[in-house]
C-alpha cells in the first residue's frame, strides 16, 4: 500500500501517495482495529507473538502481589 511508504522510500521508488491512498489506508486500519475487539485472544497474534504473550502472561500470574 502506497500510503504505508515513508516518505524517502515514496521518493526513492517514484511513487505519489494521493488523499485517496491516505483515506483508504486509514479506513483498512480501522476495520483491522474494530475486528481485533471481537477476534479470540488466540487469534490476534501471530504464533511467536502469541507464544510470547503466553510467556508474558505466565511471567505476570507468578510475580503478582495478591492482598487479602
């Protein structure tokens, strides 16, 4: 996508992002971004990302400080 190219590289490669390609841009990111709230936990990461959330998550349950 056009709209997603820095600006050096748009200049390097020739390419003219127009308001158009910024509108669309925006509009696919937030149907990417709605669709992630009603996505499973398991399927809005890829797998090494999930298997490090998975591995954060573990981290946070052992060192969480519980009061009663």
């Amino acid at each position: 996508m056009r709209a997603r190219l820095h600006d050096r590289a748009a200049d390097l490669l020739g390419v003219h992002r127009t308001r158009t390609d910024r509108l669309a841009f925006r509009a696919y990111a937030k149907t990417v971004t709605a669709g992630t709230a009603f996505a499973p936990r398991s399927m809005r990461y890829l797998p090494g990302a999930r298997l490090a959330a998975k591995n954060d998550q573990t981290y946070m349950d052992t060192t969480s400080v519980t009061t009663h």
